[in-house]
C-alpha cells in the first residue's frame, strides 16, 4: 500500500456539510458526509479520519470497507475477489461499514436503510400478501446486491447490470430463468425506492430513460361450454356446487375461498363478494372495483343451495374443510383440478381460467359488456374488451337473462345437482384437510 499526506475536513460550500479530503494511491479522495459544520461533527468525522490513515499507514486499509457504495471504491477494489457490480462480503458489509455509519459518514443512507423506512410508511397501503411479497423482494433481491450501499451512489449502470444478472436467475421452483414480468416487477420496487430517496435528499435519480423489458403477451384460454359441462359431469360430486360457481361467477381463487354464507343472498340472488383469503388469512379484496355484487344464475342458485345442505351448519365458510375452515386452494388444484383435467385429457390449465371461461360465456351470450364487467370486478369495459376481444360477438345488450337461456338450455344435469352424502364430505375432508 501506498502511503498518504495528513488528510483534511472540509465544508460544502453550497450546503454547509462536512466532507473528508484524503489521498490513497496517490489519488485524492474526497467523500461526502450527512452532517453540519460544527464541533461536535467534526470530531465524529475526525475519528473516522484517523482510523482511515492509520490504517492506510499499516497497509490494512480497504476502501470499499468505509464507503461501500462510493464510486471511488471501484478503482481500489480487486478484480479477482470484487467484481465491479458485486456487493461488498458480507463480512465487511455487517461490521465495517455499520461501524462507519455509528460515526455518521455518509452522504445518504444505505439502501437497506432507508428501503425499511420507504416500506414502514407505505404498507398501511397494502394487504397482507402484497406486503409479504414486497418484503421477501426487499431482503432476497434488493439488499442482496445494493443493500450496503450508499443510495445515492447506485448509478443508471448498477441498475442495468443488476437487471442483466437478474435475467440469468433461475425462477424458484422451475426450470426457466425469471421472466421478464418478474425482473420487471423487481426493477420497479428498487425503482419506487430509489426516486423517494432522491427526492428527500435532493440527488439526481439514475431512473432515467431506463424502459420496462417487454412482456409477450399471453392469451387467455377459457375452456368451451362443451368442456364446462364435462367437467361439471366427471367430477366428484363434492367438488360440482364448488366449480359450478367458480365457472358461472368468474369469482377469484381469493374470493371464491374466503365466501362467507352472510355473503349469500338468496332472497335477491346475489353474491356479495367482501373479503378473500390469501395464504390462509382473510384479507380485503384485491382493490376497490372487487368489491361488488354477482347476480346468481340458476345454476349457481342451485349449487349453493345444494352446498348449503352440506356446509351451513359446520361454520361461516360456503366452502371449507370439516373442521370449518377455508379450502387451501393449492391443495384443492393439485389433487382435485389438475387430476380431473388429466382424466378427461384436456390441457393442463390453472384454476383461473375458470374466470375466463365466465367471461366468454357471457359475451357469447350476448351480455352487456357493462353488466359483465361489473360481475367481474372491473370498473370500466376497456380490460373486458382488450383481453377477450376475439370472443365478442354481436351484442344484444340483455342484463343476464341470456346466459341464464344458455345455462337451463345446455346444463340442465347440473342445474338438478344432487345433495352431497355425508360419506362424501368425509372424502372432501380427506383431501382437502391436512
């Protein structure tokens, strides 16, 4: 290592904060601090100072150590040990440079710093699953790389370079690397964070002209009324009130699980979707828009008043295990839906499609484009005809009584569902209760 003169505090002139002034290598170093110009700050700074050339002095010195996220770090990292977009070792990363913040070095915070304060404030926005996920993004992928880094230091090439590395990033449970929709949504938060900061302290966001990765678009398969009633006929009778109503609402898997009978209306037919459960927990509706009012069809009327035999009286769940509580959706997918799709050879197809199936039944049906939508949950037609577009016919703008012609004229086996056998709640139980 290269010895250094006495190296010096200084003041900004345009904001009156401290900097220190120091060379290494043979190079002058000067790197910014958060605090004011007075006594009691330049002795902290001037601490700092002095473990910095002492330990130039005995060769130990590590840049990166006492700046992480400084630009000037770069020059004296090693190749071989830091690549030029790699975090610092965790090592260093928990103990020097938490020692260095202790004495107030820094321009701005550490990312993961000020990211824990960025999602204290905002998670009163957020249901419970929303926040889960926003923190598991936080910890697994955004402090991972940048969390020991000063905020303002991460630069429009750190991004990039984190986005590319990201693209090579095998996706949790699958083969396939991440989508782009995932780096997409990964980039955003980092994004989010990044420019409340800059606007707090007053730097240049390295936001700039940086574009989402395109998403190929994935068009929506709903099965045919054909396959509908194959379905409804083949599977177990425990499961034909669940899926008449899944495929003849366009209900969610959240919504559809977290159905309580104070939500079911019988007198004026209506399903009044209010809550959901996610990850086994009741939440709030997905936004706003989801919370509304789905007009029952016969068929669906039937189905709940065959469910209402079998589950009323166990607890407040439509759909729920022996013991009262809500299907585990996951569970009820992987060993009743899937397996029923492979006994009758159809395409493998996620429980969702069920939605879709309800909307192109409607619109073949000739419904009111503004009436599904407002069964579906959405506060205007433009999703309605952007996403199912090829499956609108001529219209006759009717208010339901059209589908409900479509069901009694093609459906009558399950308008006449039998009641559900007490063994056969038993075999519900068995498979759906762990």
């Amino acid at each position: 290592m290269v010895g250094c003169a006495m190296g010096s505090i200084r003041t900004r002139a345009d904001t009156g904060l401290l900097f220190i002034d120091f060379r290494y290598q043979g190079q002058r170093c000067r790197e910014q601090t958060a605090l004011k110009d007075n006594i009691t700050n330049r002795k902290k700074v001037q601490k700092v100072l002095d473990h910095i050339e002492a330990e130039i002095a005995t060769g130990t010195f590590e840049y990166r150590k006492f700046f992480p996220g400084s630009k000037n770090a770069r020059k004296f990292d090693i190749p071989s040990s830091l690549p030029q977009h790699a975090a610092p070792s965790t090592v260093i990363q928990k103990e020097s440079t938490m020692a260095i913040r202790t004495e107030g070095v820094a321009g701005t915070p550490l990312l993961s710093e000020f990211a824990a304060v960025w999602y204290a404030e905002k998670e009163v926005e957020w249901r419970k699953s929303h926040k889960k996920n926003i923190r598991a993004d936080i910890e697994l992928r955004l402090n991972s790389r940048f969390g020991n880094w000063e905020v303002s230091r991460i630069t429009k090439a750190d991004i990039l370079a984190y986005r590319a590395d990201l693209a090579k990033v095998q996706a949790r449970g699958k083969e396939t690397t991440l989508s782009n929709r995932r780096i997409n949504k990964i980039i955003n938060l980092l994004r989010q964070i990044i420019n409340e900061a800059a606007d707090r302290f007053d730097f240049l966001t390295p936001y700039r002209n940086i574009k989402q990765l395109k998403v190929q678009r994935v068009d929506v398969d709903p099965f045919t009324l054909s396959e509908v009633m194959q379905i409804l006929t083949t599977i177990r009778e425990d499961f034909r009130s669940f899926y008449t109503v899944r495929f003849f609402t366009g209900m969610r898997s959240a919504e559809i699980n977290g159905l309580k009978w104070k939500y079911v209306d019988f007198e004026r037919r209506l399903i009044l979707v209010r809550e959901t459960i996610v990850d086994g927990e009741e939440e709030y509706t997905k936004n706003d828009s989801s919370q509304r009012d789905i007009q029952m069809s016969q068929a669906v009327y039937d189905a709940l008043k065959t469910r209402e035999k079998v589950s009323k009286g166990i607890g407040e769940y439509v759909f729920c295990t022996r013991n009262g509580t809500p299907l585990d959706n996951k569970n009820v997918t992987n060993r009743v839906w899937y397996p029923l799709l492979r006994h009758l050879g159809f395409k493998l197809r996620r429980p969702y499609q069920t939605r879709h199936t309800a909307a192109t039944l409607w619109l073949a049906a000739g419904e009111n484009p503004e009436w599904i939508a407002r069964q579906m949950g959405h506060t205007t037609t433009e999703m309605l005809f952007r996403v199912y577009s090829r499956y609108v016919p001529n219209l006759t703008r009717q208010d339901g009584s059209a589908f409900e012609r479509l069901l009694m004229q093609n459906l009558p086996a399950v308008t006449q569902d039998n009641p559900v056998a007490s063994d056969t709640k038993t075999a519900q139980d068995e498979v759906c209760h762990e």
